[in-house]
C-alpha cells in the first residue's frame, strides 16, 4: 500500500548564480510509488475491527493532503514538485479499468492533482504494451506530456510500435519559481524488468549506463539539481547512488519500501 512521502530539500547555493552566496534554496518534493489503482482508500471505511481504522490510500485523500502542502508552502515562497515512481497500474478493485477504451483513471488524476512527472513501472505492462499505448492516449499523450511528464529513458519501444508514438520523455529539467533547474530523469531497474509481464516488442537499456548518459546530458543542459526517478527497488537504487554520484535525489518504487 502506498504513502505520500515528503522530502525537503535545502541546497546552499552558489547554484547558478540563483542568489548570494550561502543562501538557502529551498524546495519540496511529495512523491508517491507503487499506486496500483487505488483509487478509493483501502479497506474502504474506517472502523474495520482487525486492522484498528488503517485505512490508507485514495486519490482523494491524497489530493487532500498534497493541497494542504502545497499550501503551506506557497505561503513560504517554497516551490513543490510532485512525482510518482511508477506501478500506477495493477492494482486490485480497480485494476480492470486499464481494459476499458478512452479510460485512464490514474493519469488523468494526477493531471488534476497536478503531478509534475511519472516513471514508467512494470506493471504499466500487465495487459500489454499496445494496451498501454492505449491507456496514454486516453490520457491526452503525446500532448499531456505538458500537464505531468511520462519518464522512462530506457525504455524503448519499436519506432513503428503504438507506444513510441506517445513520445516517452527520456528527461525533463522543471525550473521552478525561485530559479532553480531541476533535472529528472525517469529509469526502470533490472528486477523490475525481469517481472515485466508482457512488453514485447519493448526492448530495456542497461539502468546504470542509461543514467550515467542521462545525468551527463541534465548537466551539459544546465540542471543544478539531478533527481533519478526510478522504478528499480531499494537496493538497486543504492547501487545506482553508488555507480551514479552526480545524481542528488532518487525517487524510487517497485519494493514498496517506506522510507523515512
């Protein structure tokens, strides 16, 4: 079951010439992974005798509190992003609706609730990669990419495959309101891949040498902030912090770790 997770990141400048030298430059980021089709809160009411009112989830709720944040911090002058780390799909209750013709439940939400960028997971493959081809159009792709960017720049569909028409963002650099570039880049991890349902014809590139391409090119564009938005599990993205130092931040899913 997935949470919304808040980092608050304080980078001492100079950056770019953003500011004086020694002045705080402060943004949020709210990310959520691993949503699978939660789209009412989980179990559905409050009062369930065993699990003591856990409910969890719910797009709803998470608007909810991502306004009350993005609230509170507009008051600061505090620019949020907000990312998911993928699996937004595959999920149980709702998990079916991904079949339906014109319906994209999820995306169109976080359209609304106003997501910034969203890493391809594997579970975005469960009915197939034209099927998922087909959910993106029903979220406005290739054109939405302007309302929250679809990441996964190792992922390669075939040029003449439904799916490379929706233009899958290798990377995007978000300059917020007080300046500051930030690049992102989005990657699915090699266990993630292995449990891949089905996304023939869609080929991976190596994770690790797809980033080490992708940070290179964010710098050479002027980021002053690298965040990996992985969809590669915990211990993956360790290696990948490792192998990658240039990558600030990485927003991660797939192992359902809470993170803290």
């Amino acid at each position: 079951m997935w949470m919304i997770q808040v980092f608050i990141i304080w980078i001492l400048l100079p950056v770019s010439g953003l500011a004086l030298q020694n002045d705080p430059v402060r943004f949020t980021i709210l990310h959520t992974n691993d949503e699978h089709s939660h789209l009412i809160p989980h179990p559905a009411i409050d009062d369930h005798p065993v699990l003591n009112n856990s409910t969890r989830g719910g797009f709803a709720r998470l608007a909810g509190a991502i306004n009350r944040i993005r609230g509170e911090k507009e008051q600061m002058n505090e620019p949020v992003l907000i990312l998911s780390g993928g699996d937004i799909l595959g999920g149980p209750a709702f998990g079916w609706l991904p079949l339906m013709d014109g319906v994209a439940a999820e995306m169109n939400l976080f359209h609304q609730i106003g997501y910034d960028a969203v890493t391809i997971g594997n579970h975005e493959f469960d009915y197939g990669s034209e099927q998922l081809a087909k959910y993106l159009r029903a979220a406005g792709y290739p054109e939405a990419h302007s309302k929250t960017v679809l990441l996964g720049a190792n992922t390669k569909p075939p040029s003449d495959h439904p799916l490379a028409e929706m233009d899958i963002q290798n990377q995007t650099i978000k300059e917020l309101s007080n300046g500051l570039k930030v690049g992102i880049f989005g990657l699915i991890g090699k266990d993630a891949i292995n449990k891949t349902a089905s996304p023939e014809p869609v080929e991976f590139d190596d994770p690790i040498e797809t980033a080490r391409m992708e940070v290179k090119e964010l710098l050479d564009r002027g980021a002053d902030i690298i965040i990996a938005l992985t969809h590669s599990g915990v211990n993956e993205d360790r290696d990948l912090a490792n192998a990658v130092p240039e990558i600030d931040v990485i927003v991660g899913g797939h192992s359902h770790t809470p993170l803290y």
